[in-house]
C-alpha cells in the first residue's frame, strides 16, 4: 500500500488560549477523496490551513507529500492545489488572465501554461467564457474557475474548503460531477463541507468534527450503518403533542428524538412501524418513511444547536 499523502498524529492548533484542532489523527491515502465534516467552528478549516502549509501548527505531527509544513512550506504548496472558501478571483481581469497568472506563479513556460489552460477551460466548461471578464459570471461558474485555477500546476493534493457553498442545486451538481471526474483520474481530493449530501456523494472516507475533536471516521456508508437504523420514521404533531405521543410509540424503534414539529422513530423497518402506529389508534398529520442519511449521523454526534 502507498504511503499516505498525509499523516497527522495529535495535531493541535491554538489560538492563544481557544484550542481550534485538539489533538486529532487522521491519514489520506493516495487517489482517495477524504472529507472533513463538521459544524461552522468544529476546526475544519483551522486543519485544512495546517494541511495547506498557511498556518503553523501548534502541536502533534504532520506531514504533507512526505515534508514538514514547518520547515518545508514552499516545497508542499508547490505541489499542492487549494479552493479557498471565499471567492477571491481578479475580477478585473478576463477568465484566461486569471488561469494564466497563476501558472506564472509557479513558474511554468507559456507554452504549456496556455496547454493547460485550454484542457481546464474545457473541463470546467469555460470555454466559450474565455475572454470575458470574471464580474458578471455566475457564482458556479466562478466556483469552477476556481477549481480549475486550483489544478494549474497539476498537483498530487487538491484541498476544497466548503467548495459550493452559496451555489443553487444545479451548480451544486455540475461542480459535483467535475469533482468525480478528477477522482476517477486519480487526483487525490480533501474537501471540507457542512452538506451532507456533498459528503456521501463526494467522500470515499471522512471523519466528522466537533468542537476540535474527531468524533467519528469511516466511510459514509459504514457511518449510517454504526451510528443509525437502517431507516427512519417521520411523524408531523400539532404543535405540544409530540411528548405525549413518544410515549406510546417509543417501543417501536431502537431510537427516538423529538424535534419541534415531529417524532423520528430510528428502526430497522419503517413500514412496519407505520403500520404499528396507525394500529395503536395514533393519527399523526402526516408520515414519511426515508432511509438514515449521513446527516442523522452528523445530528446524532454533533447535535441539534446552532452554533454560531
């Protein structure tokens, strides 16, 4: 087996006296799209900045492409590819200016800058948009300029902080699709989301985060089947009767959790449950019956309040 791309045992960051990453250790295999999930403030991209060699780490070990990031910086971002979360494209400037001044910033020829800069305007489908300025793009456009921007240099390492954040459904889903299509070119990807579904779409591992720590690791599938029933019983109360209700119906699931406007019954057969609860006399203004989702597991670890 190859050695990881990245290695990380009790990496800490600090800042002064908040700890952001409290001790975790993690590996990222080569070829492999390895995801940080977790809620706004749980240290994703405290160690994503670590893994980037833009931030010091505090305390542990970690290494990148075989190097230290405290004494081999240069060396690792040379090799590696970033999507920031924040757009920060020269507007100014047309779609091909962007791409080419960043391979001028690793010193590539122009030759086989403009090479590259048309096999990733065609991938990100760019291509028509060459010459126009970056201003009156489309956010997912930008996202994907962005991501072609990222794989100029053609890196071992593709780092993705929150990469659709703020795009509709469908841009979400192109990005998505360019994003497979370099896994299936073997480009290694690490990517940090809060969507769920981006992570089971996306991720062939991740470790959920919480508050600095890692709570969980594995692949999605192997997550929902530890963490959750196989499915999930959704059942609508007027408003105050969902206690009353639990009551009765608590013996029908291996768990149960009242939300505001609901019960979730978490059972092995959400079908024979309905039919249970519709046998017991209980009428609930409405039933959905969904298979457990990674996001039952993310809620389940991380619980329900907002962290702001």
């Amino acid at each position: 087996m190859s050695e990881p791309l990245v290695i990380a045992r009790g990496l800490t960051k600090r800042f002064g006296a908040f700890t952001a990453v409290d001790s975790i250790d993690f590996d990222v295999q080569p070829g492999e799209a390895f995801g940080f999930l977790g809620p706004n403030g749980a240290g994703k991209s405290s160690t994503m900045r670590m893994i980037g060699a833009t931030s010091p780490v505090t305390g542990g070990l970690l290494r990148v492409l075989g190097m230290n990031p405290e004494t081999d910086g240069p060396a690792i971002r040379a090799r590696l590819g970033v999507v920031p979360q924040e757009e920060n494209l020269d507007h100014e400037l047309s779609v091909y200016e962007n791409l080419l001044i960043y391979g001028r910033y690793f010193g590539l020829p122009k030759r086989v800058i403009d090479g590259r800069i048309e096999e990733l305007l065609d991938f990100a489908e760019l291509t028509e948009r060459r010459n126009d300025t970056v201003e009156p793009l489309s956010g997912g456009m930008k996202r994907r300029l962005i991501i072609a921007r990222g794989l100029m240099n053609q890196p071992d390492l593709l780092i993705l902080d929150e990469p659709t954040t703020g795009l509709d459904p469908q841009a979400r889903h192109l990005l998505w699709d360019r994003l497979y299509r370099l896994k299936q070119q073997g480009v290694t990807l690490v990517i940090t989301t809060h969507y769920m579904d981006e992570a089971e779409q996306l991720c062939d591992r991740l470790v959920i985060m919480d508050k600095g720590k890692i709570t969980a690791e594995d692949s999605p599938r192997q997550l929902i089947a530890r963490y959750s029933p196989r499915e999930v019983l959704e059942l609508r109360f007027p408003a105050g009767e969902q206690e009353r209700a639990v009551e009765r119906l608590a013996d029908l699931a291996q768990r149960s959790e009242i939300l505001p406007d609901r019960v979730l019954l978490y059972t092995d057969d959400a079908e024979r449950a309905a039919i249970e609860v519709t046998e017991r006399g209980i009428v609930p203004e409405s039933t959905v019956s969904r298979r457990s989702t990674l996001e039952d597991v993310f809620l389940r670890l991380t619980g329900r309040t907002l962290i702001e």
